[in-house]
C-alpha cells in the first residue's frame, strides 16, 4: 500500500515530486505543462493493478490531472485504503492475484455504491465488459492503453463527478432557498414541519394537518404523499367542505346503478379508486355525523360498501386530513365523533400561521414573484415600501391572502416594481393603523438634501435583498460583506425578526 | 482452445508489459526535459511501444476471429481454417 500522493499545484505547472519509490521514478523539476486539468483537484483516486509499472505509470499521469492518488496491488490492499479513505474514483484492474477485479468490484460497489470504477480490462472481451457495466463500472480501458487515453477516461470522470456534485448542491440549494416539497419557507417553525413531514411521509398510518385556513394543508399533504413511498400511487384531493353530503357519499364510496335518480351506471369511489395511494380529506370538520360514521367503519374495516350497493368493496388507501377547526372542541360539542378523531390523529401536523414567521414573507414574494413571471414573461421587483408593508402586516388570510394579494398587485402594476399603492387597501389601512407605534423605527428623511452613509448602506442592502428575491446569502456576496454582518444590519432596521 | 487460452494469457502480460511502455513513454515525453538525443530516444522508445499496441490488438482480433469460428464450425474443422489467415496476416507483416 502507497502513502496518498498529494500535490498542490499552481494550474500549468508540474509538481516538483520527491524522487523515490513514493514518487514517480523520474528526477521531476519544474517545467510547464500545456494541458494539465486542475479540475481533478482534490478528488482521489485508488489505483488497484498488480502490475507495478503500470500502477505507477498510471499515479503520475493521474497526478499530472491534480488527483490525490493511492495505489494497491490487489483487493485486499484496495480495501484497507477504502475503510479509511474518502475514495472518488477507483481503476481497477480485472485480472488481480487472489480476489479477481470482477468480484472486487462487487464488493467495493456494495460498500461504497458511491464511487465510480472503471475497470481495465486486459482480455478485452465483450463479456468480461458487459459484466463489468452490470456489476456498477462507470466505464471500462483496454490494456495496453497509452497516457492520452488514460488523460482523457480521467477527464471524463473528472467532468461527470464536477457534474453529478452541482446537480447536487442546486438541488440542496434550491431546497434550502425554498423550503421542501413545494413548500416555501425557512423558519423554525418551517424547519420543524419538514422534518415531521419526512416522518410523516415514511409510514402508511393516516395524519390529521393541522392550521388555519390559507396555511397550506393542501400542499403540506401533497409533500406527504410525494416523499414517500405512495409517491408513484394516486393522490386524490376532496374537500368536504364544499361538497353536499349526498355528493360527499357517492364520492367517496362511490354507488351502484339504480342507487338513486339518475345513476344510470355504477360508479367506483374515490376511497376504492386510490388503490394503494393518498385520499385528502380536507375540511374534514364539515364531514356530517353520519358520513363519519361510514368513514370510520371503512378505515376500520378497510373496506367500503357503495351507495346502494350490498357488497362490500376492499380499499387499499392513505388517509390524510385536513382541518382549520379545533376538532378537540367539535369532539367536545358533539359534532365530531371522538373515536374518528382518534382514529385520524395518529400524527398530527401543524403548520404555524403566516404571522408567526414573517421572516418567510421575503422569501414567499420572491418565490410567487417567480411564479408570476414564469406565467406571464414580465419580470417584477416588489420596493422595499411595500415589503416593509407586508412585513408588518398580520395576515389573517396566511399564505394565500399573500398569494392573491401579490396577484392582484402584479395585475394592478403598469410598471415592473410593485409598489404600496398596488398592494390591497387592507395592507395599506392596517400600516396606517400601526403606524403610531412604527413611527420611531421610520427611516430618517434627508431634509437637506444629504443622504447619510447608514441610509444608504440600508438602501443597498435592502435593495439587494429585494432584488434577489430574499436570498440574503447571495445579497452579502454581492455587496462584500459578511452573512453575519448582513444579518445584523436587518436586525438593526427590524427588517427581520 | 486450449492453446488460444495461453495465447490470450499471454496477451495479458504482454499488454501489461506494453501499457507500462507506453505510459512511461508519454510520461518521459511530456514532463521531462530531456537533452541532447533524449527527446528523439522518448520518441522511438513511444512509437516503438504504440506499434507493439497495435501488434497486440491485431493478435486479438485474429482470436475473437479463431473463437467465433469454433463456435460456428466446431473445433474439429478451427485448424484448416485458422492456420492460413494467421499465416497471411504474418506475411503481409
């Protein structure tokens, strides 16, 4: 086993290596080199060939790429390296003494599936290849096999690993700038909700959501079921509410023909028609008593029997509901059955109102302000004025008062900012009403034409965060100060809580 | 087939052998410096090595040839079949 060669490089210059058998076996000196990646840099790879010549061969041309690289002469001495090891990129070869390359491979990718392999192959026949793509090869090289051609296998690898980890940070990215499952926001209130929402969403028993109306539990249950294992299953949203009783019935449990006036043929249920995936119940407070019931005995039961008919039909279904009443109260009052509610309240979920977390509010404008954009093609800003208003209002409507606010705003606007003005009368009257207590917390106006430094550095800064759709993060790399400083100076103009 | 499996071990450590030529050969080559007639010898010492390669990708397809003939024709008849193409390919060599 080979010590781990790491070279810092300057891009286009060759390292000077020591001379010995830890290095390559030439006296390097310093000398420029057209073409040498540094892309590689700081990846490591493990080089498994009991062919010494090669093995070192292949360890200075990796080197030459900026990979940090170690070497073993068979599988043994390539595990020992990857227990204690962060192994990127794995060449191994398939004829090795003791453990062959194929089953080698086998193991390493059932350990680390993560790590890309390619394998050199010296009988070069289809076989040997196509087993080493179905065993998890990234790619395979036939020996003999000169410098160019391994440089360029390198750089491939190179390429697709600087790939496969972008991907991955815009996905956490845009997770983290968002919020998960289609919700948006990063309070802790937030945070905590995604987390049992993961729970949630990695077990079949059946969960009551929790909040005040326009909070979102529809998405909350759309995450639920997305993120988890009924994701490729049917999500079928019903809203109680809305529906007469009657119709609520049929829907659910579907009917036979003949069942009443005008059902001319039989009709499969929602709760039958899921078939292994997600029925939303939302407004499950305005279920009637006796639908309750019917539920109840289905969710029991697992089975339903339609409206009319004599058999019952087994039902394989989530159930997820939602409600913006106190059902603990509606128990009390008679108006919810106690055993349903229990029934329903396996996990609950709770998803706090938009006045609790106005930090979310920047980062709800940007996220419809996109949405906008996508739909229309106009591209709108919102003034730090009509944020500062939405900021201090209450929001009795949550997240779709916000929504719709915005909308009408954007539909109001002639020009691509979005100012007080052409946010709804409500928002603008509840300002006027805090106004008295917002007073010393005003911004200072220039009287004598002169701006002072702190106004404008606030301008800048909540300019930038507007501009970037609330990304505070992006806003202090832009401006060249420190997140902790821009957080302090939001903290000082109360533009955070 | 007995004799192609030693061929084609052969053919193993022989490209083992060549892959080392040819990488030390590139390495020699690109990164360093040589004087006098050491960048004509990097250079022999490189193309004599990539001829070698080609010699041993030859002798590879003239096996898958052999093989594929076994298995459509049966070993009995490999020989007849074999022997002149193989001598061809030496001739023209």
């Amino acid at each position: 086993m080979q010590e781990e060669q790491r070279v810092p490089r300057d891009p286009g210059e060759m390292p000077v290596f020591p001379i010995g058998d830890a290095g390559p076996r030439f006296g390097w000196t310093k000398m420029t080199v057209q073409h040498a990646s540094t892309e590689a840099n700081l990846l490591n790879l493990l080089i498994v060939d009991d062919e010494r010549v090669v093995r070192e061969g292949c360890r200075d041309v990796a080197q030459t790429l900026g990979f940090a690289t170690f070497t073993a002469e068979n599988a043994e001495q390539a595990y020992k390296i990857l227990d204690g090891t962060s192994v990127d990129v794995i060449l191994l070869d398939l004829r090795l003494p003791g453990i062959g390359g194929l089953e080698a491979l086998r193991q390493i990718k059932e350990r680390r599936p993560e790590i890309i392999v390619i394998v050199v192959t010296g009988y070069a026949t289809v076989q040997s290849a196509v087993q080493a793509m179905k065993h998890g090869a990234f790619d395979y090289v036939t020996k003999p096999f000169n410098m160019d051609e391994l440089r360029i296998l390198l750089d491939r690898v190179t390429g697709h690993l600087k790939l496969t980890t972008e991907n991955r940070i815009l996905r956490e990215q845009v997770k983290a700038r968002h919020g998960f499952g289609g919700l948006v926001g990063r309070a802790p209130e937030m945070e905590r909700l995604y987390r049992i929402i993961t729970k949630a969403a990695n077990s079949t028993h059946p969960v009551l959501i929790m909040g005040e109306s326009g909070t979102g539990k529809e998405v909350v249950a759309r995450a639920v079921h997305y993120t988890g294992c009924y994701k490729d299953k049917p999500f079928i949203p019903v809203d109680c509410g809305s529906l007469v009783p009657t119709l609520i019935e049929s829907e659910l449990f579907g009917y036979v023909k003949g069942a009443f006036t005008g059902a001319q043929h039989s009709k499969q249920g929602l709760l039958a028609m899921a078939d292994g995936g997600t029925v939303f119940l939302d407004e499950i407070g305005e279920l009637p008593i006796d639908l309750q019931s019917k539920l109840l005995r289905a969710l029991q039961e697992k089975e339903i029997r339609p409206v009319g008919g004599t058999r019952a039909v087994p039902i394989n279904v989530r159930i997820l509901a939602a409600t913006n009443r106190d059902l603990e109260q509606a128990v009390q009052q008679g108006t919810f059955r106690r055993d349903l509610y229990f029934r329903l309240n396996v996990l609950t979920l709770r998803i706090p109102p938009l006045r609790d977390r106005k930090q979310d509010i920047p980062l709800l404008v940007g996220h419809f302000l996109e949405r906008a954009e996508r739909a229309t093609g106009f591209q709108r800003n919102i003034s730090d004025e009509a944020l500062k208003l939405m900021l201090t209002y209450e929001w009795p409507g949550n997240v779709r008062e916000l929504e719709h606010s915005l909308d009408r705003a954007c539909a109001l606007t002639s020009g691509p900012t979005i100012n007080s003005i052409d946010l709804p009368t409500t928002i603008q009257n509840w300002h006027a009403q805090t106004q008295a207590v917002l007073a010393p917390e005003a911004p200072a106006v220039p009287t004598s034409g002169i701006v002072p430094i702190a106004e404008m550095e606030k301008q800048a800064i909540l300019e930038a965060i507007n501009r970037l759709h609330g990304d505070k993060l992006e806003a202090a790399r832009l401006l060249g100060i420190g997140k902790t400083t821009l957080y302090r100076k939001l903290k000082e103009y109360g533009a955070v809580s | 087939m007995a004799a192609v499996m030693g061929i084609r071990r052969q053919l193993h450590d022989l490209s083992n052998i060549l892959t080392g030529l040819l990488i030390t050969a590139g390495l020699l080559k690109h990164f360093v410096p040589l004087t006098g007639n050491g960048g004509r010898y990097a250079d022999d010492l490189e193309e004599g090595s990539e001829r070698a390669a080609g010699l041993v990708d030859d002798i590879r397809r003239e096996i898958h040839r052999l093989e594929a003939l076994v298995d459509k024709r049966g070993e009995s008849t490999i020989v007849c079949d074999a022997r002149p193409s193989l001598g061809q390919q030496s001739g023209e060599n």
